[in-house]
C-alpha cells in the first residue's frame, strides 16, 4: 500500500527513530520500527470518532418483564470507512440481570458518507425512567492494530411500567360485571343504583323496594329493580410510605398495590365509572384526575412507574385531608396501605370518621403468605419460637381489621397473587349491594 501525505511523514519519522536510537540493535530495531510503522498507519487510517453523527430512536416504554428496542444510527461524514467497536453504556437495571457487557457491545462496519444502524435490546429489571449515559465508540485501522476512540451524548429514556400480571383476572371478571349491568343475567336490586323496571313482590324482597303507586294500579304487589349506576367516583389511594417498602416475596407491597389497582382501574372504567389516582407517603407523590376512559389506564401506569416506596412514615392526616378534596361528593375509596396495629391505630383510625362518614371505603393491605409457613413450624427451638411470632402477628392483624371493621370499613387482607382478584371481587359485591 502506497503511503502519503500524514502517513509518508509517520513513515519517515519511524524511520528516523529506528536509525537514530537502535544502532546497535539493527537486527531486532527493524523489526520494532516496522511493528512501530505499522500501528501509526493504522492509527492514521482509521476513521475519526468525533465528527459521527449518532442518533437515537425506537422504544420510550415497555412494561417491565418485556423488551425495549433502541436503535443507534450511526452516519460516517468522512471518507475513510468506521471499523467500529461501539458500547451502548445505560444502568445495569436497563438490561437483562447478567447481560449488560454482552448486550451493550456492538461491531459495526460504515463506509465513508453512509450510514448503518445497530440495535440495543433493554430489559429494564425495575420500574422507572431508564436514561442512556452515552456511547463510546472505538475506531480502528484496516489492520486492527490501533485505533481511536471517543464518547457522544446521545440522551435517551425509556419508561419502565408497571407489569399488571393480574390482568388475566380480567375477563372473568368483566363477564361477572355483565351479569350485574343486566346483559347476560337478571338485574340486582339496592340502594342508590338505577331504576329499571318493575316486577312482581317475592317472599324475601326488601319491602324498601316496594313502589305503592304501581302496586296500587297493579293491585298487586310490585318492587323495583335495579341496575348498577355508571359514572360513579372510585378514588385509589396508594400509601407509599414506610409500610409499602416491605418485601413480600422478591418484591416490595407497593408493587402487588400498584397491581391491584391498575385491575379495578381497568374493570371499573369497562363499568362506566370514573376513576382517579392518588399517591402519598408524607407529601403527595402523584395525582391523576379526569382522564378520559381510553387514557385513563396509559395515565395511571406511567404515574406508578416512578412510584418508589419512601421510607419514612406516612402522614396520614394529610393523606385523608387531600383524599377529601379530591372526592367531595359520594365515592368509593379504595385505600391501599398495610395492616401494621401502629400506623393504623395512631395515624389512620383517629381520622376514619371523616371517610366513612361521606365515601364507601375499603382498605385492602398485602399480607406476607410466609407468615403461614413460620405458623406451622414446630421441631426446633427457632422454628416454635418463629410459629409464636407469626401466629402473633396474624392475630394483631385480625384485630386490626375488626377495629376497621367496626368503623364501616372494608377490610381486605391478602397475599400479593390474591389481593388484585380480591380487591375485584369486592368492588363487584359493592356494586351489587348498591353500595356504590
């Protein structure tokens, strides 16, 4: 290959430095500046890393446990061809556990004046924004023995959301809510629903239901049945305070919560009500209001993917002051949020009066199902002395709840599989008491 130019002069140089510092190593100097020689070259020839152009496009969300694709679409301005040993540098929570060295390299070929594309597959393992650091590119020479290298900016985020595994609870659920709207089976009587028709008294009817007037024309007893009202408010409260950081399984309380939520946001918006959000520990963290029906859902897993677990205690007076404000008429609240007697008895309980006094409310918490397994243990000093923890937590919990209960609440205790489908069958019997 003829050298010129930049490379002529490095040539020379080498050549220079093999003569002038080696003489008495002539031999062994000549094989030093010609490997000498060679890498210059190489580095001379290789394509220049800081006038590419690089550029970002493809995925800003993905639920966590699915993959995110983010091409990188890198152009050569220069006419040497980029050889291109490229690294696509995110958080280690960007990739699959175990990947990140292997997934964020890429080799890349682009002649001088084109361009060529590489993709980066993400799995987040988190919820939450993931941002791109940057990308550091190695350019080589024809000969691979040296190269430049250089980093661009090139920013970039991808949203991870929350999974909703319990929305397979779904379709059951929605023919259950068909059968209470009256389009697949008979319709259900109860206060503060619809009027829809009248029919004919049965033994064991709520006399409350008996409409006189058409009775007397009828000369017979009549009642009036009902329907499930649409368009009525469901207020969801996540308390993301120090109770939600607990690790139930391989995850905190707070993600079988957002789960739960996001399962009776999608089956009571199918009903016809309106839904909003509202996330607190100590101050508010997020707050959605008025969506449509078709953005509500979007709306309500982007807001919880950047909830995280605070820990520090919630306040919980300021937690029912803004839940207040946000529902000042007739609601169901549904308040996610845990079962522990001191939080409960010192924050919450003192201020149930204000809820229940206005709104339906139901407080569903996450239980742990290990609890269950210590209960049974037996054979060992440890495992009798862990069975009389966990037998003392379940019962304090109990008590708890029959307090709450006392006071009109609603009370769901439930491990994380169970507490999305619970939480749903409770909203159903409500609707179907009439109670919303």
């Amino acid at each position: 290959m003829a050298l010129t130019g930049r490379t002529a002069l490095i040539a020379a140089l080498g050549a220079l430095f093999v003569g002038l510092l080696l003489p008495s190593w002539a031999g062994i100097g000549a094989v030093t500046g010609a490997v000498l020689l060679a890498v210059l070259a190489d580095l001379v020839l290789a394509a220049p890393v800081r006038s590419l152009r690089i550029v970002r496009g493809g995925t800003t969300t993905v639920r966590l446990g699915d993959t995110a694709s983010v091409e990188l679409t890198v152009t050569n301005p220069s006419g040497r061809p980029l050889r291109a040993l490229m690294r696509d540098a995110w958080a280690p929570s960007a990739w699959r556990p175990g990947t990140a060295e292997t997934a964020s390299r890429h080799t890349l070929t682009v002649p001088g004046g084109e361009r060529r594309r590489a993709v980066s597959v993400l799995a987040p393992s988190r919820r939450g924004d993931h941002h791109a650091h940057r990308v550091t590119v190695r350019s080589l020479g024809p000969l691979g023995l040296a190269g430049r290298q250089g980093s661009h900016h090139v920013p970039w985020t991808v949203r991870a959301l929350p999974p909703f595994h319990s929305r397979k609870h779904l379709p059951s659920r929605l023919a259950r809510l068909r059968e209470l709207d009256g389009r697949t089976s008979v319709l259900t009587r109860g206060q503060g629903t619809e009027f829809d028709s009248l029919r004919e008294y049965l033994p064991g009817d709520d006399v409350r239901s008996i409409d006189w007037r058409a009775s007397a024309r009828r000369h017979t007893v009549a009642v009036r049945t009902w329907r499930p009202e649409r368009d009525r408010h469901i207020l969801v409260v996540l308390d993301t305070g120090r109770t939600s950081a607990g690790r139930v399984g391989d995850a905190p309380r707070l993600d079988a919560a957002l789960d739960a939520a996001l399962l009776l946001t999608a089956l009571a918006t199918r009903a016809g009500d309106r839904v909003d959000l509202l996330a607190h520990d100590a101050h508010k963290r997020a707050a959605v209001v008025g969506s449509s029906p078709s953005e509500i859902l979007p709306a309500f897993t982007n807001a919880m993917a950047l909830l995280e677990p605070a820990l520090h205690e919630t306040d919980m007076r300021s937690l029912v002051s803004t839940a207040l404000k946000m529902a000042p008429h007739r609601s169901l609240v549904v308040l996610l949020t845990g079962l522990d007697a001191a939080p409960v008895e010192d924050g919450l309980r003192p201020l149930l009066p204000l809820l229940t006094k206005r709104h339906e409310v139901v407080l569903a918490s996450v239980s742990d199902p290990h609890l269950d397994v210590l209960a049974t243990g037996r054979g060992t000093v440890e495992a009798v002395y862990g069975a009389a923890a966990a037998e003392q937590t379940r019962a304090d919990r109990r008590h708890t709840a029959d307090r709450l209960t006392r006071h009109g609440v609603t009370v769901l205790d439930a491990p994380p599989a169970q507490i999305a489908p619970a939480l749903a069958d409770t909203y159903l019997a409500l609707k179907a008491a009439g109670r919303l």
